[in-house]
C-alpha cells in the first residue's frame, strides 16, 4: 500500500479533504493500487526557513506589515 506523506502549511478540512482525494486517485491510476494512505503534517510558518530566513517573517514583509 503506498503512503503519501505531505508536508504543508496549515489548511482547513475542505481543502485536506480534496488534497487526500486528488492525490488518491493519481497513485491508484498510476500504481493500479486500490489502498492509498496520506498523512499531512501541518507546519506553523515560523517552523519553515527559506532561504535563511523564517517564511512567517517572509510572509509578514509581503503583506506589508
């Protein structure tokens, strides 16, 4: 069974939900498999560096703030 670990910023039910689903289907059309797991791990953006720097202060100067 082929597991698909996601490593994302935080997102609500309905956008995980069609995630899990769309990525579902992609690895049983590929594999020929019928049992697919996915895991998402949320992560806060002060807990992801970009280029050295922490993408929520990244984020912060886009906005402006």
């Amino acid at each position: 069974m082929p597991t698909i670990i996601v490593e994302g910023p935080r997102a609500d039910k309905e956008t995980k939900r069609e995630l899990v689903k769309r990525l579902t289907e992609v690895v049983r059309e590929v594999y020929g498999v019928h049992h697919v797991s996915v895991i998402i791990h949320e992560n806060e953006t002060e807990n992801v560096g970009v280029d050295g720097e922490l993408l929520s202060d990244i984020l912060e100067r886009r906005r402006g703030k």
